[in-house]
C-alpha cells in the first residue's frame, strides 16, 4: 500500500497504470500486461478517515464529462493520471495531515476494482500566498503571449509562441500547433470570452494527436475551447506523439 507525501497548498498529481488481473493458474507475483481502459470510469477519492462519508471528503475526482481531474494519459497500456488541486488542502493546519485515499475503475462490463490505495501525508509549506493555484496570463500579449484573432486564422504559431491569447469575437479561431521539445507547455486562452460563440480549435501536428479538454478522456487530431473564459494548458510528449491535457479548460 503506497504512502505517498506532497505539501499542503500543492497541486497533487498521481499518475498510474492499470493492469490485467492474473490469469489462472498463473506463478504468485508473475507479471500481467498492461490493461486497455478505454471507456473506463476512474474516481479518486481522498479521506481524513476511510469511513467518513464521500460528501465528507478532503478530494474527490471523476473523469466524467466535464471531467473533475482524472484523465486518460495513454488508455490503450492503462495511463491515466488524476490531478488533485491545489485548494484542496490549503487550509490545512501547522503540522502533518494524514489522508487515506484509492482509485476505484468500472470497466465496460460494471465491474468495480481498487486499482490503488494508500496514505497520503501532508506536510505544511513555508508559503502561504499563493493563490490562485494556476497563475492566470496576463490581460494583453506581452513579449511572451501572442494575440490571435479570426482574421489570422488558421494560425501556425512559430516555436517561440507558446503562450497564445485568442479572441474568436468575430468568428471560429483555427491554431496549427507545430512539434516542439519534449515537456514544452502550451497555452491557449479565451482572451475575450466568446469560444462559447466561436469555437477555438486546436489541430495537432501531423501524426501527432492532441487531448481534448471539451471531451475528456478523448484524444485525436483536434481539440476543442469552447467555455467562456477558458485557459488551457498541455504539455508536449515527443515519444508517444502526443500533447496531454495537464489543466485547465
């Protein structure tokens, strides 16, 4: 059983991978593959004490649509990765905190299995200011945001322009994205507020495939911002040709 430790205030982020149950007949201790959890159901859940009702809880996470924090990393080999956020455990007290926590699945067929469970200690931080728990951009393009509006689109951001401001006022915003280095994280924000009037579509590169916060759990050629307001951010994984939806949305 894991005893997992992060500071108070932080955002937790556990990654973990599912899979098969041994066969029978099977040797003890003999390795499974990994589990295909396409369409599968994940909750976290997050306890000062296992028989504290769940409305009681410190956390808890689905990845129902909209999803609440757990999203699918790689399906087809198990990833997925569950994102507690930072406010969860802001208030907590002068000392160290210790949790039970578990992700529970349903898979295609309604059963229910723990994949994980164990503590999780939290410890206090030294900084106590920080707040929000992911820094909003700035207002206006500055020398690291760049504006884009309908006019340029589709737009190709070049590899500097990481960091995209959007206004889809007066119609649907199309962003290229191009492959840039491993772990490089892209942003885009609703700078105006209107994707929920026009969208603003994100495309992967060729051969590459991109999360899309608008469906959790799906990942394809396309993304999707279409909440009013909306900042996103993923982060580029050069070896699976994939950018992952870390947050927002």
């Amino acid at each position: 059983m894991p005893d997992r430790t992060m500071s108070r205030g932080d955002t937790f982020v556990l990654d973990i991978q599912v899979f098969q149950a041994p066969q029978f007949g099977s040797p003890p201790g003999a390795p499974t593959p990994p589990q295909d959890v396409t369409g599968w159901f994940f909750w976290f859940t997050a306890k000062y004490q296992v028989n504290d009702a769940d409305s009681m809880a410190v956390s808890q996470l689905t990845n129902a649509s909209p999803s609440t924090g757990i999203t699918f990393i790689q399906p087809t080999i198990g990833r997925v990765r569950c994102i507690m956020p930072a406010v969860a455990t802001r208030s907590f007290p002068d000392g160290p905190v210790q949790l039970v926590y578990d992700v529970q699945a349903q898979d295609l067929l309604g059963n229910i299995s723990t994949v994980e469970s164990g503590t999780l200690t939290v410890n206090p931080d030294t900084t106590r200011t920080i707040t929000p728990p992911l820094p909003p951009p700035p207002p206006a393009a500055g020398p690291i945001w760049t504006q884009v509006n309908h006019a340029q689109s589709p737009f190709a951001p070049t590899p500097t322009q990481a960091q995209l401001l959007v206004d889809s006022t007066a119609g649907v915003v199309v962003i290229n994205a191009r492959v840039l280095p491993d772990s490089t994280v892209f942003i885009v924000r609703d700078d105006k507020g209107t994707s929920t009037l026009n969208d603003i579509l994100v495309n992967a590169p060729t051969g590459w495939t991109i999360d899309d916060p608008s469906n959790p759990g799906h990942t394809g050629a396309q993304a999707k911002i279409s909440s009013q307001g909306a900042t996103v951010w993923w982060q580029y994984d050069v070896g699976i040709q994939r950018i992952i939806w870390i947050a927002g949305g």
